[in-house]
C-alpha cells in the first residue's frame, strides 16, 4: 500500500482523492478551510511531503485555532 493513503499524525487512512488515483477536485479537502499556519506546523515533522491529513486530524486542527485560512497542500 502507498504511503501518500495514510494521514502523516495518525497513521489511519486519509482517504484522499489524488492518492486514490482521482482528481483533486473530488477530494473532500478541497471543501473545507483549516488555518495554514497550523497545518505548515503539524507537516513540518513529516517526512513524506506527499501525504495528506486524515479529516479527524484536519478537523482537530481547525477546532484548536479561532481563525481559519486557506487549505494548505503541501
């Protein structure tokens, strides 16, 4: 299995679209907003770039801050 299908925190699977070999825009990141900042800091220990956080991490992260930005993929 390809690492990109697992979230980078949590290690369960991320279900993202791009990784199961569908089109970003199907993606169910690309509905929601999360503050940058604080996902550049929860990636920034993440060795494999390419591997998205799961939607119970996502989630966690945005309920934590007040502000939201936009989606950062990195």
């Amino acid at each position: 299995m390809s690492s990109e299908k697992y979230c980078p925190t949590c290690n369960k699977e991320n279900h993202c679209a791009v990784a199961n070999n569908s089109t970003p825009s199907e993606c169910w990141c690309m509905n929601v907003e999360v503050p940058r900042e604080e996902i550049k800091a929860k990636l920034a220990s993440v060795k494999n770039v390419h591997q998205c956080l799961c939607r119970t991490c996502l989630t966690a992260t945005e309920a934590s801050t007040n502000k939201k930005g936009l989606f950062y993929h990195a």
